[in-house]
C-alpha cells in the first residue's frame, strides 16, 4: 500500500496542546454563537416559541446518539492510524464513517413519523406541538447533512486539523445567523428552520471543498465500497459511545418532561433552554480542550507512547480548568444581565437567572469529566465513560427531580441544583476511572 505518514507524536507537548485546542476553542465559541443567536430571534417571538425550538433540541440530540456512534469512533481511529504513521489505515475509516453517518441521518430522518408519539412522551403542550411542528420537520429532514458533515469533521480531528472545522462551522454558522435575522422576522419559527436547513447545506458543501485538498481525499474516491474490518471497528468503539448518548440525551428528554409536570412548566422549560444556551459559553472551553484530548491520546496510542498521552490529558484539564473559571465568574456574577436577553417574562427570567449560578459552580467539574473522559475515548475505552455518565444521571438526577419537584411540588430550583451535583459527581468518578485505567495500562 506505501501509504505511510510521519506520526505527530514528537513535537512539544504544550504546543500541540495549544495548536489543537485554539481552533477547536473558536469552532465552540462560533457554534455558541449561533445557537445563541438562534435563541434571541426566536424569543422575540415569545416563550412558546422559545419553549418549541428547545423540545426540539432535545428531540434532536436524542437522534444525534446515531451521530456520536459515528464521530467518537472516526476520530479515535482515524487518530491512532494516522499517529501510528498509517495512512490508508486512517482513509479507510474515514470512508466507513461517512457511508455510517448517512445511513444513520436517513434512519434519523424518519423519526418524523413517530412524532406524536414522541410529543406525548415528552408531555409537550398542545401550543407548543402546533408551533413546533414544521422545524421539527426540517430539522429531521435535513439531519443526513448534518451526519455527514459531523463525520468528516471528526476524520479531520483524528489527523490533527481542527482548522478546517473551524472554517467550515464559521462559514456555515454565519449563514445561520443571516438567515436567522432576514427570516425569523418575517416567517416566524418557519423562518428559523429555514435558516436551520440552509446552514446544514452550506456545511456539506464547504466540507466537501476542503476534503479535496486534504490527506484524506482519497477516501472519497470510493465511497460506495464497503469494507467491513473497518465498520465493525467503528462500531465496537462507538456503540457504547452511541449508548451514552442516548441515555444522556434520553435523559435530557426526560428532564424537560419533568420540568413540564412541576411547578411554572412552560416557564420552567423556556429558563432551562435559555440556560443551557448560556451556559455553553463554559460548556464550549470543555468540549474544545476535550476534543483536542482526544486527537493527543489516540495519536499517542497509536504511536505506543502512552506517557505522552497521560501527560497530555493532565495538562488539558489543567488549563481547562484555568480557562473556564473567569467564564463561570461571568455567568455567576452577571446571570441576572444575561437572562434579561433571553426572557422578557419575570418568571422565566428568575428562573433563568438561578440555574446560571448553580452552573457556574458546576462547569469546572463537568470540564474534568470532559477531558478525562475523552482521554479514555481516545485509548479506545468508550464504555467506561458511557457508564459513569448514565449512571450519574439515572441513579441520580432524574429519580431526585421526579421526587422533589414533580411528586413534592418544590420550585424547578431544585431541579437546578440536582444538575449541578450531578456535574460534580460525574467530574469525580470520571477522572478516578482514567487514572485506574491509566496505571494499569501503562507506566505513567
């Protein structure tokens, strides 16, 4: 094959570090934009629209378990063949993830026809159902776009480019945002969908200029040839992650259910969507310091050298943390502020405003349980961290919520304060997973 190429094992530590992390950081804050963005057009709508495009999200997220069975997968391996210096090694992964992502978008897709039975199981309003409804449609619709553009960006990941993604997610999250601010005016929550579906398209397309280019782009040339060592392998490390995903978005859906039941529902649902769109801007430095983790551990294992990977996850936690602490101080000390964006009804408002501080104080933990966490996705251990973060959640969270603020009535508070512990709790047990796993692994 003579596809051979030089693993990036062997330069500075920090500086690998930081040229991973600064684009991933820039791709998390400009998808946080957008998100956010999305938000404050379609508040000015009202709560329930508010309250519609958050149901759907979690509806959304549900699905995306098909797409993370894909993308934890592609840019483990595509990282450890391309840091053990295996060139068609990586390219034929990447292939198998693209062909997984459509498929599983398509499967995704007709969830469209289980929709009322999905609405009930969430306990949507019959305002909110009647709102929803067509960006429900558009975006399963379009969720095939969007797999296949998760997959690529994940093989890019895995050979250590977060450029390109970063590219890509500004030029598409910018058209988001155009059509966002020409649309929603004028066609409501249609138009936001709309704007929705647009940015999907212009992603595949950006993505599918830049793979032409890259060291991947042979793995295009024969799409429609199926390997099956390499979709078996995928699959093995991404179900579990897949599995995780599920239960915690499953879990999510659970929760807005909850909130619906308890006391101020509607209220309660349009607070924790505008909160968890704030509360991003913490969550985006987690996920960016846990994606360049990822790339450094596959690499390294892939290259054998399992110090470098055990030092790599320390130091990413280590400036995780240093990063994200000003930004909780933001959300704490300014939640009142940042609330008032997104909410014009009192209530919403205070409710809104309280389950920003209770993240703040949470967030480092969740950023631990991200780095540790994908250090053990990127040797190859996706069940262990699958396992953590559903138990934490459904042992925990969820049970808890249902007994204070459903059967007992006490403010959706409560329920805010329950997340947070669960963020400890799951930083906690994630980062004692890695290190057992580490030490019996390695010489670290």
């Amino acid at each position: 094959m003579g596809c051979r190429v030089e693993p990036a094992v062997n330069t500075s530590l920090g500086r690998e570090l930081l040229r991973l992390v600064l684009p991933a950081l820039l791709m998390q804050v400009v998808q946080t934009v957008g998100w956010l963005g999305e938000a404050v057009f379609v508040s000015r709508l009202g709560k329930v629209e508010l309250a519609a495009i958050g149901l759907v999200g979690e509806i959304t997220w549900l699905l995306s378990t098909l797409t993370t069975i894909v993308t934890v997968s592609a840019t483990t391996l595509v990282a450890q063949r391309w840091g053990a210096g295996d060139l068609a090694g990586a390219r034929g992964f990447m292939r198998a993830a693209v062909q997984q992502a459509i498929l599983f978008g398509l499967l995704a897709s007709a969830a469209w026809f289980l929709r009322d039975l999905i609405w009930q199981g969430m306990g949507a309003e019959i305002s909110i159902r009647r709102v929803a409804e067509f960006y429900l449609l558009i975006a399963l619709a379009s969720f095939p776009l969007m797999n296949l553009a998760a997959s690529w960006g994940a093989a890019f990941r895995g050979i250590g480019d977060m450029r390109t993604p970063f590219f890509v997610s500004a030029i598409a999250t910018s058209c988001h945002l155009l059509a966002n601010a020409t649309l929603t005016p004028i066609w409501g929550l249609k138009g936001a969908a709309s704007a929705l579906a647009f940015s999907r398209i212009v992603a595949v397309a950006v993505f599918a200029l830049f793979i032409r280019k890259s060291p991947l782009n042979a793995a295009t040339d024969k799409l429609v040839a199926f390997e099956s060592g390499y979709h078996r392998q995928l699959l093995r490390l991404g179900i579990p992650a897949g599995v995780q995903n599920f239960f915690w978005a499953f879990g999510s859906v659970v929760f807005f259910s909850l909130l619906n039941r308890a006391r101020d529902g509607t209220e309660a649902v349009a607070a924790f969507t505008a909160g968890i769109r704030v509360e991003s801007l913490a969550f985006m430095v987690a996920m960016a310091f846990g994606m360049a983790t990822q790339t450094i551990v596959g690499q390294s294992v892939g290259a054998g050298n399992w110090k470098r990977g055990w030092q790599g996850t320390w130091m990413s936690t280590f400036w995780c943390i240093v990063v994200i602490l000003p930004v909780c101080a933001v959300l704490f000390f300014a939640s009142d502020w940042l609330a008032s964006y997104l909410s014009t009804d009192p209530t919403t408002h205070r409710y809104t405003a309280y389950y920003l501080r209770v993240a703040a104080l949470a967030e480092p933990f969740w950023a631990i349980s991200m780095t540790t966490g994908a250090a053990l996705q990127g040797a190859g251990d996706t069940r262990t961290p699958a396992l953590i973060a559903i138990l934490t959640q459904w042992l925990f969270c969820i049970p808890l919520t249902y007994l204070l603020c459903v059967l007992k009535g006490h403010s959706p508070i409560v329920a805010w304060w329950l997340v947070g512990a669960s963020g400890f709790l799951t930083g906690a047990v994630t980062a004692t997973a890695f290190v057992l796993f580490w030490l019996k692994r390695s010489d670290a």
